[in-house]
C-alpha cells in the first residue's frame, strides 16, 4: 500500500468506523504505518479530551458528583424510629387527656357520696415524659485509630504473604511462585480477617489469591 | 468501614485528576465520571486507605478504564478514537503519564490555519466535514485534504518523539 493510500484507509476508518468490522481493523492496524497514523490522532484526541475535561471539572462539577456518590453510598437513613415515638407520645398524651377530661365529667356530673365529700382523683400524669422519648441518632463511631493497620512498602509478596499468614495461623501455597518476587504497596487492616485481605490482595492486576481450608493460594 | 470523611477528603482533592485521566483514556464524559464514583465505591469495601494517595487513585482510575476498554468492541473504540491495546503503554506508568497539555498544544503550535482549525472542527468539536466544509466555505475535498497534512504532521511528531 502507498503511503497516502494507508493514510486515506486510516482516515476513511475514522470517518465511516461503520464500514469496518473489528476483523478489518485489526488486518488494517496490523500494518505499522498505519498504526502510527491511528495512534497519532488518538493520542491527540486524549490530549484534547483531557484538556476539555480540565477546564469542565471545577468545584461545581466535584460538588455535584460528590453528592450524586453521596446518595448512592451514604443513603441518609429514614428518621422512622423518631417519627413512630413521636406518634406513640402523642397518642398516649391523647389517651391521658381524654382520661382527665372523663373523670373531671364524671365527678362533676356524678351524685356525691354520703359524707359529703367528692370523689376526686388525681390527674394522672404519663408514666414517662415524652421529651424522654426523644431518640439520639446513631452516631458513626468508626474509629481509624483504633483499626490496626499494617503499612508495607515496596515489600516482596512472600514476606508480606509469610506475615499475613503467621498472624491468622493460615498456611500459604503458591501455585505461580514467580509472584513471590512482585513489590507491593499496601495497607493491611488487620481487623479485616483473612477474607478482607485476600480481597485487598485481588484488587492488584499481577495477582490472584485465594482462601480455602485454611491456606492462602496464590496463582 | 473507612469513615466518610476520609473518602470525602479523598473525593474531593483528587477527583479532578482522576475525572481528567479517565477522559483522556476513554473520551466520554458519562464514562468517565462513572469511573471515578466507581474507584471510590471499592475504596469504601476495601477498608484500606493508601499511603500514597494520589497515586494509587490514579491507577485505580486506570486500572478501571482498561477493564472498561476489555469489554469494548474495537470499532466502538475506533468511533471514539480510544487507544488500541498495542497503544497502552502510554498509560501504564502513571508517573511518565503523557503530558495532556503538551498534547493539546501541538496542535496549536504545529499546525498553521486553516489545517488547525479544520483539524479542531472535527476532532474536538466532532463536526462532520460537510458541517466543517459550510463553516470554512471550503470544499469538503479540501477539508479531507487539510486533515490529511494534520495526520501526517502529528505522525510524524510522535514517531521523533519516540526515536
């Protein structure tokens, strides 16, 4: 192919992407020449992308998506609890003024005794303040400071693998043994137990571990 | 659970970097928005938090957007002119990330109108070259004319960049 002719193929591909199929891409690519014409304008097109997105994202737009992940993760919990005390409060506050009023009526309405001396009772009071009613909201207590946390920096998989398991009492198997030698970064919540761990340890590309009767497995 | 404020804090300080990494590499807005609420999701289940934050945010960030490529269909990557697998490396080493404003720039300081300004017509505003042809009062054959010499221009660029 000339090359004007690889890059027309490349503009074309760009242009009408519909005409391609991925098969016909990839034969088109596997040329270099036309690689690099392809890579060029998507590199610049990331330049572009990135300098737009520079320019859009700015304490409005972290505002927002703060909020949008707020909502999502953090979902404010329905004061029902409150709500429903306040409601048996005010019932019961009901039910106890309605009492007074009938026996108040009552006394009033009904014959006195023989001595002369009116039956009265004593306007009964709620057995509980309703202001005792009120609830605390449950305060998140997690506490950083208290988690124990392990930092390892740049340590070799199998020392960071030789601790974790030593702690829990797990025994370690490696099913690829050239991951031992992979340098890692991470944070280790102790507190997290060997599940939590395994997880963190699954979140690095170059690694897969397992947990299974006991024995951390790493492929 | 790591407390809110922290991952607050974490949001909020690093969320314009992570938002502008994600957007260089996947080139949609929506994407790459999703993206970043995504990393600091798992943030809060994996309970740890990194000693060097920035950095493992961003290859966070990048880690997500490649598996978000994975899934892609290569055509719907060429529709947005996303980087194809054997272009990677460019991202793979976050600390040599490719200067994006040096990107941009080449395009202003390399390109002479009315080369820079059809080539911004069609790859950053999207326009189609009859939209760009009316605009310019250019005949579409000169607008693909003019896009060819960009795409030559910017090749050759990178490939001295990489020699």
């Amino acid at each position: 192919m000339e090359k004007n002719d690889k890059l027309c193929k490349v503009l074309d591909m760009i242009d009408h992407p519909e005409r391609y199929t991925d098969e016909m891409i990839h034969e088109l690519l596997l040329d270099p020449e036309c690689a690099d014409y392809y890579n060029a304008i998507s590199i610049t097109k990331s330049g572009i992308e990135a300098k737009k997105a520079s320019s859009e994202c700015d304490e409005e737009m972290t505002n927002a998506e703060w909020k949008r992940f707020e909502q999502k993760n953090y979902p404010k919990r329905q004061p029902a609890h409150r709500f429903t005390w306040h409601r048996i409060a005010a019932i019961f506050i009901g039910c106890a003024v309605l009492s007074a009023l009938a026996v108040a009526s009552w006394n009033i309405l009904a014959p006195k005794d023989v001595t002369g001396i009116a039956k009265t009772s004593a306007l009964k009071t709620p057995a509980h303040n309703a202001n005792k009613l009120a609830t605390d909201s449950a305060t998140r207590t997690d506490s950083l400071a208290t988690a124990q946390i392990r930092t390892f920096d740049n340590a070799r998989l199998a020392d960071i693998i030789d601790e974790v398991a030593k702690y829990y009492g797990a025994n370690v198997q490696y099913e690829d043994k050239s991951v031992m030698e992979l340098r890692l970064q991470l944070s280790w919540d102790k507190s997290a137990g060997v599940e939590g761990f395994i997880s963190t340890l699954n979140y690095f590309d170059k690694v897969h571990a397992e947990y299974d009767n006991n024995t951390i497995i790493l492929k | 659970m790591i407390d809110k404020s922290i991952i607050e804090r974490l949001f909020r300080c690093n969320y314009s970097k992570m938002y502008t990494l994600a957007r260089a590499i996947l080139h949609d807005d929506e994407e790459s928005k999703d993206v970043v609420q995504d990393v600091f999701a798992r943030l809060i289940d994996l309970n740890m938090i990194p000693d060097k934050e920035e950095a493992f945010l961003l290859t966070c960030v990048r880690n997500k957007c490649f598996d978000i490529l994975a899934h892609k269909q290569t055509r719907e990557k060429v529709e947005k002119l996303i980087i194809l697998e054997n272009g990677y490396e460019i991202y793979t080493c976050f600390d040599e990330r490719p200067n994006f404003e040096e990107l941009s720039q080449f395009v202003d300081n390399s390109l002479t109108d009315p080369t820079k300004t059809i080539f911004r017509l069609r790859f950053a505003e999207n326009m189609k070259y009859n939209e760009i042809s009316a605009r310019m009062k250019l005949s579409e054959k000169t607008v693909y004319k003019h896009l060819k010499i960009a795409l030559s221009k910017l090749k050759l660029h990178f490939n001295a960049k990489e020699n």
